[in-house]
DNA sequence: CCTGTCTGCCCC
DNA sequence: ATTCTGC
DNA sequence: GCAGAATGGGCAGACAGG
C-alpha cells in the first residue's frame, strides 16, 4: 500500500510540473492505470475542471474518437478529414437520438464488423437503425437561441433555412409562452408506462406523480406518446407561482396525495405518437397532432401557445405584434416568449442551438427587466483564467435608516477582461500575485461597517464604488440580506441570473437602491403574492 | 437526534 | 442559467 | 458562429460531527 501511495504522489508530482496538453493527458494517464474499477471516477472527480477537460470529455472527444476508430478499421490508418467529420455528425446526431454510448457504440463496431465498402452509408444507416427515437428513452431535448431585442428575434427566425414547407411567401411563426418552470420530455410507452425526463435526461418521475395523473388523463386511451412540455408551478387561481417554489418539492418518494406545491403542465411538442416517430414533421403538423390527441386546455394540462396568435413575418408590423405580444406573456406571469418556425422539424440539439426556436424573454430586453444599482462589499480571488482578479465581486443595497448594507448577490458574468484587471487594481492595488495577500486600494480588513450578509468574503471592501446590476427576477435568499425583514422575517431579498451592466461613477454609496426600493420591486412581481 | 456543511453527469 | 474570449 | 470557461441563485438529500 505505501508503495501505490508513493506512486500516487510521485504521479501527482508529474501531473503538476506538466505543461504541454500532452504531458497532461500522460499525467492523467498514468493515474488512471493505477486505479481499479470506480476509482478512476473519484480520481477524475479530484481533478480542476480544466485538467477534467483534458482529452475525457464525451462528447468532444469519446464520440469523435469512436469515429476516427471506425475509419481507421476500415480504410486504414490515413483518415481524411472530411471523413472525420462527416463520421463524427452521424455519431453526434445518433447519440443525440439515443443517449446512451453503449448503444452508439455497439452500432458502430456492428459497421467495422460488416466491412461494407461503402463506409459513411452503412454508418448511417447503422445509427438510424440503432438510435432511433423510442418512447422511454429520453433524446436530447431541442434547444432555442436567445435572442436580446424583437429585431434581432425576427432576424434569426429568417436566417433560418432548413425549413421544407414554408407557407407562403413569409414564414409563418408559433408564438408561445415561456414558462418558468422545470423542462419536461413526458414518454408513454406502448405498456402504459410513463416517464419524466428532465432536460439533461434525468429521470424526474418520482418528483412528479401527480403530473403522470394529469397526462394519463388527458393522453388518449392506450397509445405511447413522447411529449415535450414545462412543468409550471401555480396557485389555487393555477396561475404561475416563482420557480423557487417548484424545486421546493420533494424529489424521492413523494405520493401525489400529499404533493403541496401544485404544479399544471404546459405541453408545446409532440415528437412520438402511436408507433410513428413524427420528428421530421413541420411544426404546424405536430401541433395539430398534439392538440387533436390531447384535446382541449385543463386545469391541469395546457398548451404553451394559448393566450397567443401565430404570426407572419413580412416586415410589416410583426415587431409590434411580439412586443405587445411579450407584455401580455409578462402581464401573464410568464418569462416571456417562444417563438417557432412552423415549417421546421424537430431538431434534437447535437451541437448549436437551433434558430427554429427563438426565446425573448423580458430581461434581454434594454429597458425592461429589473436592474439596480448597487454597493461593492467585497469579493474573492477568481479560479483558472481570472487568478489574478476579484471574481466574483459581492454588491449590496442600502438601508438610509440605519446605514446598513445588506448583500444582494455576487456578481461575475457580464465582466470583461479589461475591467477586471482595472478594477482589480483600484480596489486591492494591484493584481493579485502568488500567495501574496494584497494591501491597497479599498482593501479592509473585515466587512465595513453595516455590512449584513451570509457570505464569508476572501476581500472586504471600503464601499465606494456603485455597479449597475440586471437580473431576471428577484427571490427571498437565505444567505443574502438585503431588505431582510421588510418581505420575510430573516431571509433578504436576491436577484435571479445577475450580471454586470455598467459601473456608475456618477453615483455614490448614498445613491444606490434602498432596501425599501428593492422590497418594492420584489413585491411588483407579478407572480408574487400580494 | 439535531445541526451544520457539502454535493448535484441538480434545476433554472 | 449568462456572459466573455479565442479560434 | 461556435466551443469552452467561469461563474450566478437556490433547493433537497446525503453525510459528518457533536
């Protein structure tokens, strides 16, 4: 034993001294070759996510790899790149199908095996047959590219080309809602059975029982279906509650009996009906699927797209139409918008988000959405790409009464490069080097006083500087403790998806959002209970 | 048994 | 989830 | 235009320690 623990550590010694990707990938190698059955993946697990990065990702390299090793059995050792390429889509498209490598890769060694001459048909034709769509089992759900203003919304649906039917000179657009809620692919096989899938294909069916009742009794009797859908959290007037709500639920175990956050379900696809596999349909032919199967709007079961119209867009007053469209979604206590090309298939999401489905949702928008401004309190020393600076960076709002500075959020997406490194600079005097502990700047050395926050920050801050904050929505945190008390006895309130505007040297600590502003804002909310 | 902390091919 | 960066 | 990196809020569950 102390001889394979010496050899650990002489091993993790090379792995740290290793520069190159290839002295890397040997670094991890040599570990991997001492460890029996499940160690491998708790030694993977130790690695930092950039050395994880390092040739063992499945779908980078596991899935083209698998391609390379197909072409190089059956044509030799000299592979063509566009062979590669053409190989690696086909397995990305299938595995995309069918998540499940096993599967894929059995597949393919079933074409090595054949030894046809014509290698791309008989790999096609291998996966097609192999990972075909299945109700219960789980592709990978279709995707939407979001889109930050209507213009830009309207432009990507039109860029879009694949469709096979367009109706009429323009394309005619789905308008649906966007749910906040949990992603669902709903399946029902051929022996009744339902599953629940969660967007990475977990399977969710013991979260929701009561959503299996809810489907079952408005699926026509006896026929398998995959469905794509939100599950969507409501009150007693079954409007959309917050998502907070929704991950509130139980996740094992739970009975439908006894289920206390009510969700409903809002479906807006239907990918498998009977025994046909209707992907490659049109949109508008899948909808109408979809609604002559499962009928008209519940209770518990709707469709995404009722409250909205189709619309076309020819340049003449379609922005309009979705803007007032988007209001009455938001009005509606939904995120915002879908919007679908009707003439587009299915498209399962191996590789770029498809612009056959577009999302707005409010907070792209300038100009709408929540944004404030806010105080640095602190922050911590950032990991891999951004050693040097303060990331992320911890903002707080403001109480005038008491001089309290209650946290809202850290903040680090919307930071550039140049900025950290300025800003970096004015608060700790420099970059961070080494293990040196900075001195300078606005550095303190514990939280300035009023500070009220759960956090435990690596750097306090003189509070000075004034940020411009957006975020999503707004939620009751039990570690950030802005307007703590004013909406919740302890928790303060947070913001949802928080990024980085712009900083704001016009203003100062006095000038920024007060608790009772944000309190305000938090209980404007439309899906807030009043 | 209670509480605090950490993890999740987590959900968003 | 969002955003920025490098290719 | 796309992949990859670095991170956001917040929950139930699992686990460790007293």
């Amino acid at each position: 034993r102390s001889r394979a623990a010496a050899d650990v550590r002489a091993s993790l010694r090379a792995l740290g001294r290793a520069r190159s990707d290839r002295a890397k990938v040997d670094g991890i190698a040599a570990l991997v070759r001492m460890t029996r059955g499940h160690e491998a993946k708790w030694l993977v697990k130790t690695l930092p996510p950039a050395m994880q990065g390092v040739g063992i990702s499945l779908e980078a390299t596991v899935l083209p790899c698998l391609g390379r090793a197909a072409l190089v059995r059956c044509k030799g050792p000299r592979v063509a790149k566009t062979d590669l390429q053409r190989a690696g889509k086909s397995i990305r498209e299938a595995y995309a199908r069918r998540g499940d490598v096993e599967v894929v890769a059995d597949a393919v060694l079933g074409v090595i095996r054949g030894g046809e001459s014509d290698f791309h048909g008989a790999l096609v034709e291998a996966l097609g047959r192999a990972c075909c769509l299945a109700p219960g089992v789980p592709p990978a759900p279709m995707l939407a590219n979001p889109a930050n203003s209507v213009k830009d919304a309207v432009a990507r649906l039109l860029k879009y080309k694949k469709g096979t039917t367009v109706i009429g000179r323009y394309p005619a657009i789905a308008v649906e809602r966007k749910y906040d809620g949990q992603r669902a692919a709903i399946h029902r096989t051929a022996s009744g059975e339902v599953r629940i899938f969660s967007r990475k294909n977990d399977d969710m069916t013991a979260k929701f029982p009561d959503v299996v009742e809810y489907v079952n009794a408005a699926a026509p009797r006896g026929v398998a279906f995959c469905l794509d859908a939100e599950i969507v959290p409501v009150g007693e007037d079954n409007k959309p509650r917050p998502f907070q709500e929704l991950s509130t639920r139980k996740r094992v175990d739970v009975a439908s009996a006894v289920v206390d956050v009510r969700v409903r379900v809002a479906i807006f696809d239907l990918l498998w009906l009977g025994a046909e596999d209707i992907t490659s349909r049109p949109l508008v032919e899948r909808r109408r699927a979809l609604k002559a199967a499962f009928g008209p709007p519940s209770r518990d079961v709707c469709y995404a797209d009722d409250g909205c119209a189709d619309v076309t867009v020819d340049g003449d007053d379609d922005e309009e139409t979705i803007m007032s469209a988007l209001h009455d979604a938001v009005d509606a206590g939904t995120e915002g918008l879908m919007l679908k090309r009707l003439d587009a298939p299915y498209e399962f999401s191996a590789g770029p988000r498809s612009n056959a489905w577009v999302k707005l949702k409010k907070d792209y928008l300038d100009g709408l959405g929540d944004s404030f401004d806010l105080v640095v309190i602190g922050g911590w020393r950032g990991q891999g790409r951004k050693n040097k600076w303060v990331s992320p960076v911890l903002v707080a709002a403001r109480d005038p009464a008491t001089g309290a500075l209650g946290s809202v959020c850290r903040v680090m997406s919307g930071l550039t490069d140049v900025f950290y490194r300025d800003f970096t600079t004015r608060v700790l005097g420099g970059e961070i080097v080494g293990d040196r502990r900075p001195s300078g700047g606005l550095l303190r050395n514990g939280p300035a006083p009023g500070v009220v926050t759960g956090e435990t920050c690596r750097f306090w801050f003189e509070p000075r500087i004034v940020w411009e904050i957006k975020g999503a929505d707004l939620s009751l945190s039990p570690v950030h403790k802005a307007a703590a008390g004013l909406v919740h006895s302890q928790r303060g309130i947070s913001l949802r998806f928080p990024r980085f505007l712009r900083e704001r040297p016009d203003k100062s600590v006095r000038d920024a959002a007060t608790f009772a502003e944000v309190a305000e804002r938090y209980r404007a909310q439309s899906n807030v209970s009043k």
